[in-house]
C-alpha cells in the first residue's frame, strides 16, 4: 500500500529515519566498501578498486553486516552521517543524495522496486572489484 503523503525518503530528513528505514536506503551498490585514499596535500579522496574483504564481490552484500565493524576497524559507519562521511560516499549513493537534498535515481531498488536496476545500470561494484585478500596494503595505489 502507499503512502499518500509520498514515499518515506521524501518526507523525513535522514535523521528521522526508523533503522529499517535507514537500512533500506541501502542501494546495494558496494561503493562504500572499496578503500578510499587521501591525497595529504589537497585532501582528495580517491576511490580504489579494491573492496573490503567481507564485500561479497558478487552481491555486493556484506558478508557480516551486524558483525563488520567487530572485524574491520574502519568500517564506515553511516549512522549518524557525519558532513566527513558524505564527502568520502559517491555521489550516486542514496545517503549523500538526500543528504545534499538531491531525489534518488531512477535505478534505486527503493524507487524501480526491483533491486537488479542498480546492478544492470551499471551503478554497482558487482564483478569489477577485487577483495582486499588479494591486493597488498602498498599497492593499493596500483588500483585508483
């Protein structure tokens, strides 16, 4: 049934979200799994093509989601989203969407109703990224 005051991530802001809410914006893209560098100099944040080891690089699903940050000590923790966090998501991401006031795309599960639109237009990770088991820590670099 819908809403007839629209859709839930037209109406609240991100902070008023239930967490099923909040999960839900998850487009299931696995961006934000990949490690990130900083340039020092310009503060510049790159984006690798390496992805976290619990990235399941065919899904691109958290293999651990409840347990992940238990594992790995850097995971990005959206909750609360921080203006730092949202600088470091890509701009396809539907919380750094809504956080700059932007609508969410066309391809997003939570707009298509089908979670493959994310897949099949191209927005995922899904097959192009490698785990972070298979790339040492000094030559992450090698894969901006």
């Amino acid at each position: 049934m819908t809403d007839p005051e629209g859709p839930f991530w037209e109406r609240k802001r991100l902070n008023q979200m239930t967490d099923a809410q909040w999960e839900a914006l998850c487009d299931g893209c696995g961006r934000c799994c990949l490690h990130k560098l900083e340039d020092t100099d310009t503060g510049r944040v790159y984006t690798t093509a390496v992805a976290c080891r619990l990235l399941d690089t065919t899904t691109c699903r958290c293999t651990d989601y409840d347990r992940r940050t238990r594992h790995v000590a850097d995971c990005l923790a959206l909750r609360p989203l921080t203006d730092a966090q949202v600088r470091v998501l890509p701009r396809s991401c539907a919380y750094r969407r809504l956080a700059e006031g932007r609508p969410l795309a066309w391809w997003h599960p939570l707009v298509s109703g089908d979670p493959d639109t994310v897949h099949a237009a191209g927005i995922s990770v899904s097959e192009e990224v490698l785990s972070e088991e298979f790339v040492h820590p000094d030559e992450l670099v090698l894969h901006l």
